[in-house]
C-alpha cells in the first residue's frame, strides 16, 4: 500500500522534518509514560569539553502521579506557548522538553526547567540503545547552550583583567 498509490509513501526511505520531529515527540513521550529512567546531560559548547554535567535525573520513584503530554498548552509571560512534550505532576507543569529538528527554542519562551533534544539523535540512539548506558538508564544530551565553570571563571577573569586595563 505504501508503494502501489500515486503518491507513494516515502516515510521509510527519506521521512521529511514533520515526520521526524513527531516520531521525536512521540518516542520521547513514550520514554516518561513507561517510566524509564532518563538522565539528562550538557557538554559545554564553548570549550568543548568532554566533561558532562548531569541536570536532570529522572528515577523511577519520581514518576509517581505523572502524566507525559505532547503538544501542552501553557502561559508564560503573558502570551501562549506549547510544549513539544511536557511531563506534568498533579497537573502541573514539572519539565519541559523540546524537540529540535533544525531551529532551536529561544530560551527567553521557556520556563525552568526546560531541556532542548535533537530529534535524530533522540531517535537513532534509543533505537540502537546506543544512549543505554550499564544501568540501563537512557542519556539524552540537552543541546541548548551551555558554559561550564571553568569557561564562566575564564570570561570573569577577562573581563574583571580587561577592566583594570582601562
């Protein structure tokens, strides 16, 4: 049936944006509703460090009364947004994940905390179990921007050096 109409599915052999960035969603979703334990990780973009910083550990003990919704609607700053994919404890908001498939969310449009997932990363990792690390919790990289400590004290440094200069 994929192949016999005039328009032919191509989903398998090329899935465009759309396609991609649903599946993302999707497979996040399913990732919280069955419970698996998701860490959450950032590298720091300016130095490229190796070292990892972990900012979100979510265990199993923590999902108690949780819901996982795609496409959530909520009020932030006085206008509308929608959440790619929210995880909801009582009803109320308690992550933010958004789906990136080539533009990446303006931080300002987000409430903390929120985390910024690369779609096709999300999903060939998790199909491949190539983000399974020994324990058999899932690591998902954040890719928002992120500096760590040693780059934050290296800027203070020169800024705090490029003042006494003046």
């Amino acid at each position: 049936a994929h192949y016999k109409s005039e328009n032919p599915c191509s989903y398998y052999e090329k899935p465009n944006e759309t396609q991609i960035h649903k599946d993302a969603k999707l497979l996040m979703k399913t990732l919280l509703d069955n419970k698996r334990c998701i860490n959450i990780y950032r590298k720091c973009y300016y130095c490229n460090s190796q070292e990892i910083e972990y900012f979100l550990n979510i265990k199993i003990d923590e999902y108690n009364d949780t819901q996982a919704n795609i496409e959530y609607k909520f009020n932030y700053n006085n206008s509308k947004k929608s959440a790619d994919v929210a995880l909801l404890k009582n009803n109320e908001l308690k992550y933010i994940f958004e789906i990136c498939y080539k533009n990446k969310t303006k931080e300002e449009n987000r409430p903390e905390p929120w985390f910024e997932i690369k779609a096709e990363t999300l999903i060939n990792e998790t199909n491949t179990c190539e983000n399974v690390n020994e324990e058999g919790e899932i690591e998902i990289e954040c890719i928002r921007d992120y500096k760590c400590v040693c780059c934050k004290d290296k800027e203070d440094y020169e800024r705090k050096r490029h003042i006494e200069i003046i």
